[in-house]
C-alpha cells in the first residue's frame, strides 16, 4: 500500500514538474514575441520615429506586465460572478482550472498574453502619440480592460466559458481586444501629417526597414508556436492536442501568406512583401480562436481567408481615414474576429459547415462581437479624456522633427562613426 502511494506521488510529481517546463518554455516565448512586436513595427515606421516604438513596446512590457500583476490577474482569474472578480497580486490556493503547475507560472503566461493585447494597440497610434499619455492608458487597459475581457473567456465562471464559447488562445480576448482598441485609438488621435489630401486620397507613408520587419515576423511566427502550443497549460496526456495545435498553427499561417502573395500580384503586379508578413500574422491570428478544434484542411482554408480578407481590410481602412501604420486593425481586430466565428463554421465537434450544427456559431458571434464592442467604447472614451486632460497627440512642430528627437533625444541611426 505503501508503494502504491509513493509511486502515485512520484507519477504526481514526475507530471507538475513536465508540465511546468513546458509551460515555462512556452512562456519564454511568449514573452520573446514582444522583441518581435519592437522590430515589425519599428520597420514599418520612418526612421526617425523608431526609438519610439521599441519605448512603448518596453512601456507595455513594464507598466502592463505590473499593472496585470497588482490588479488584472486578480480580475481576470479571481473567483468571478460572471463578468468581473475582485483580488490582487497572484492569488493562493485553486483557480478551479485543474492546473498542473504554480500559480505564479501561470500568471507570467498570463502576463504574456496580456503584453500581447496591449503592444497591438502600439503599431495602430505609432508616430504621433504622446509616450506618457500611452503609458496611462496601457496601465489601464492591462489592469482592467483586457482582464475583464478574460474573465469572461477563460475564468472558469466566465459568462462566455459557461455558454461553451471556445477561443482557446485568445483570437478574441487578445486579437480583437487589442484590434479593435487600436481602431478606436488611431481614431481619435487622428492621421498623421501627410497622410490624406484635402480630397481624400492617401499618400503612401512607406516603412525604413521592411528587413526589420520581416526579422520581427519571423520572430512572432516563432514565437506563436508558444502562444498556440502553450495554451495547453500542460503537456503531460496532451501531446495529441499539442501535436495537433502546432500543425494547425503553421498551416493557416502558411496558407495565409500564400492568400496574400496571390491577392497583391493578381491585383497590383507585383507581390507587396509587406502585406505577404501581414498574410502570416493574419493567418496566425485568425487560428488561435480554433486551432484545438478544427481540422489540419480547415486551417489551410482559415488561413486562406484571413490571407485575402486582411487585404481587403487594409485598403477598407485607409478609406475612411483612419491612419493605421502597421496594419493593426487588419491583421488583428479583422482577423480576430473572423477567426473566433471560424470556430463556429469549421469546428469538428460542432461547426455550422461540419455538423450542421449553428449553436457554436451564435455563441462565437456574440462573443467576439461583444468583447469587440466592448474594446473599440472603452479606448474610445479612455483616449478622449486623456485628450481632454494630458493631450494625448504630438505637435506639429514635434511631429515633423520626429519623436526621437523631441521625446527621447536620440535617433535610431547616427551619422556619427
């Protein structure tokens, strides 16, 4: 009997200690796709507002990573009513999510996620916003706005996880949340200088360093097989689901890219490289919603789609005016929400297209509509009263010399050797 319990313990403790490495390695990546948040978007800005991004990506990192620490881990994963719980810090004891590894490990994974919303806010205020004005609101939105929309996904007393609502790594808690927030930010700060002539048309306001850029693709690419992967929480009896979940990841990325090389060079002539790295993202971000339900088919066509609909998206953008950088809204507000109602069209125990079935879809339509709507109204009210307060928006003069300079007193490249 006596050996019986001790190899029990042991196999309990043989399972703690794989899953928490796998996690942690998940984790790590997670929070490495931040360095490929800084090299996307400081490429695709001009040089002289480079520095800038890689700040506010820090700025994310620091004040996010504390603010959902003191506040919106607590939020998001407390003992919830449905739509909100109340504690702070890293809380003791069960979550009720059956986790296999510490709390503290799971709240820095949680932290990724988090940092994760908020840097795609960054990339759609680039090159005009105010740095403290910025820091404000990431505080905000990582402490509240993001968890509150956790809760309700991923907190096991979540109105949305007890409707059966599946987005299992976040194409609407993360994706939309933070795309749609970057529309409702790119809105009120305005375009930038140069942008639109008086009758509407848009200048083109081309990237320093599309080789950055690509670098920070590959890199979030990289780093997306933690993100899917690691939604796990485990690997121990999940290596099916995690096997699964990898090939599901890369192939709608894959296909995405594809959709996206066709799309430009059957309409321009030429293949945009620009948009081929936001025909991956998109295709990643629109098969984190389902990458644990659909098939390794589906995902190749969710990719496909979310490779062309990201196109579309980025010309329906710029033509009513709202002056997005790096293709934020695009990639991550469009495609998030496609990708979270894909769940419901294309999931192999319930999808519309699969079974037949239409409750799935319902529950994934008014989830992601929600949280959207829920994102865009509160950075929308957020961003007016700090332009009504603080002033959110660079001046003219600070604008055109170039946030580096203005702000930070140094610019990416010198002309000193």
């Amino acid at each position: 009997m006596n050996e019986t319990a001790t190899l029990a313990a042991q196999q309990v403790e043989l399972t703690h200690a794989i899953d928490t490495v796998w996690v942690a390695l998940c984790a790590a990546l997670i929070f490495q796709m931040e360095g490929g948040f800084a090299l996307l978007e400081a490429g695709f800005v001009r040089s002289k507002n480079a520095i800038s991004i890689i700040a506010k990506v820090m700025i994310d990192i620091m004040f996010g990573g504390v603010a959902f620490y003191l506040i919106g881990f607590g939020i998001a994963y407390g003992k919830s009513n449905g739509y909100w719980a109340f504690d702070t810090g890293i809380m003791e004891g069960d979550l009720g999510l059956g986790l296999t590894i510490s709390n503290s490990l799971f709240w820095f994974i949680q932290m990724g996620f988090a940092v994760a919303a908020i840097s795609i806010v960054s990339g759609g205020v680039a090159e005009r916003m105010k740095m403290w004005s910025y820091a404000i609101y990431v505080a905000i939105f990582s402490a509240v706005l993001y968890p509150l929309a956790a809760n309700w996904v991923w907190n096991p007393n979540g109105w949305l996880a007890l409707r059966g609502f599946n987005d299992f790594a976040g194409s609407a808690a993360i994706h939309a949340m933070g795309g749609f927030a970057a529309l409702a930010g790119a809105i009120v700060l305005g375009p930038r200088l140069g942008k639109y002539n008086e009758d509407g048309t848009a200048n083109a306001i081309p990237g320093h360093n599309l080789t950055l850029s690509a670098v920070g693709a590959f890199i979030l690419w990289f780093g997306w097989f933690g993100f899917n992967p690691g939604s796990t929480l485990g690997a121990v009896g999940k290596w099916d689901l995690i096997g699964s979940v990898a090939a599901n990841t890369f192939l709608a990325s894959a296909a995405g890219g594809i959709a996206t090389m066709l799309y430009t060079f059957i309409r321009y002539k030429k293949v945009d490289i620009t948009m081929v790295i936001n025909g991956v993202l998109a295709g990643l971000v629109a098969i984190t919603a389902g990458c644990n339900v659909v098939s390794p088919d589906s995902a190749l066509l969710i990719g496909f789609i979310a490779g062309t609909i990201v196109d579309i998206a980025v010309v329906v953008v710029d033509k009513m005016k709202v002056d997005d950088p790096v293709g934020a809204v695009a990639v991550h507000g469009v495609n998030g929400f496609f990708g979270t109602i894909a769940v419901g069209l294309f999931s192999q125990k319930n999808g519309l297209f699969i079974t037949g079935e239409s409750a799935q879809f319902i529950t994934q339509l008014i989830g992601v509509s929600v949280i959207s709507v829920f994102s865009f109204a509160t950075t929308y009210a957020i961003f007016m009263a700090l332009k009504k307060t603080m002033g959110i928006r660079l001046s003219h003069k600070a604008e055109s010399a170039g946030i580096d300079a203005v702000e930070f007193g140094v610019e990416a490249y010198t002309t000193f050797e």
